[in-house]
C-alpha cells in the first residue's frame, strides 16, 4: 500500500462515513473532558492563589498530567477506531497503561522539537516529522520512548516532504472546520484524527514494523 496524502483523508472522510454520529460524539466526550480538566485545574489554581493567567506550578501540573492521560486515550480510540470502526467504541478512550512511557516520551519529543528550533527552525521541523508518530508506537506497541523514537525514524524515513505536505493539508482542514463556526470540527477532527491513524499504519506496514510487541526498528 502506497502512502499519499490523498489516499490517507479519503481513508478518514470513508471511515467517519461508517459511523458518523458515533465518531462526532466521541469528538464531543473528549471536549467536555478537556473542558472539565480545564475547570479542575482554575479551581486549584484558584486556592492556590493563581489564576489562568498565571497559573500554579500545582495547577499546571495537574493540567499537564490530565491532558496527557487524555491525549494518550484518544491515540487509542483512533487506532481502535482505524482498524475496527464498526465495533469500536467509548471504552477505547480509556487506555491508562502504557502512561508513563506516553508522559516520557511526550517530554522527551518536546525537548528535541524544541532544540531543533532553536538550532534555526529547519531541524525542528525535520525532528517533528521524523518523531511524529513517537506517542502511537508507545500506545500501539507499549514501547520504551526511546524505542518509540527509534521507530518513529524508522517508519518515515525517505517521507519527510510528504508529511509536511500532508500536515499542512491537515490543518487546512481543520481551519476550514473552525471558520465553520467551530461546528465544523465535530467532522473535520475526526475525519484528519482518521487519516493521520491510517498514515502510520500505511508506513508502519511499509517500513516492516511490528503492529504488536516486539523489536523495535532501530536507528
């Protein structure tokens, strides 16, 4: 199977088709969760004497720690959904396990992006799309973060421009759903959610990766 940007979203656009109503609803649960963790989160800055515009150390890392534990819920429920969209369901956003490899390589990916701003912008963009699909092979494959990260290189190696040019289409999509006056997300989220799973999957069995646990690829 050939990876093209095309191919990716007409994956994601089918597959919401299956299942519209369900995958706009699970859009929905994980902005109320979102929401209720933004809540929980000005309450404790509120005793602690902060406020969301300067917030608490408590506070933010009660928001760091919660939202991760839902950004790792959510990488699971669209690999669930991608390879079994018509009995996924709810229960796939709960997906605690694998929580502190996903915390340790959600750190350590930022650290690099990070740097390789900092080191002129270019290597930032190029380590971000190399280590792109560094949190789903820790929720995919319960990998290390380091072996996530080696995987991750592996997998898009020789598809750098590709995934930019396919990020891009992403967020264009995207924007297009929130000048829809924000009801427009409910689709667009789950539809670019869709494709970008199907993307790793396409260069995941591309690339020779294992889909379960076992070696990782190395550098």
């Amino acid at each position: 199977m050939e990876f093209s940007i095309k191919s990716c979203v007409s994956f994601g656009w089918e597959t919401f088709k299956k299942r519209p109503w369900f995958f706009i609803g699970a859009t929905v649960v994980v902005a109320i969760v979102y929401a209720v963790i933004g809540a929980l989160t000005s309450a404790i800055d509120a005793l602690q004497g902060g406020s969301t515009e300067d917030p608490t150390l408590l506070g933010s890392l009660a928001d760091f720690l919660l939202s991760t534990l839902i950004s790792m819920g959510v990488t699971a429920f669209y690999l669930a959904a991608h390879d079994n969209p018509e009995t996924v369901d709810l229960n796939a956003l709960w997906h605690p396990k694998p929580f502190w490899n996903y915390l340790a390589a959600s750190i350590l990916l930022g650290l690099v992006i990070v740097a390789g701003f900092i080191l002129l912008i270019i290597p930032g963009i190029i380590f971000a799309l190399m280590f792109m699909f560094t949190t789903f092979i820790v929720v995919d494959r319960e990998a290390g973060p380091i072996d996530a990260m080696k995987s991750s290189k592996g997998i898009t190696r020789g598809y750098k421009w590709q995934l930019l040019g396919f990020g891009l289409v992403l967020m264009l999509i995207n924007i297009v759903g929130a000048i829809a006056l924000l009801v427009g997300l409910l689709v667009t989220v789950p539809v670019t959610s869709l494709a970008f799973t199907h993307a790793y999957r396409v260069l995941q069995a591309r690339a020779g990766a294992a889909p379960a646990l076992k070696a990782d690829a190395t550098l």
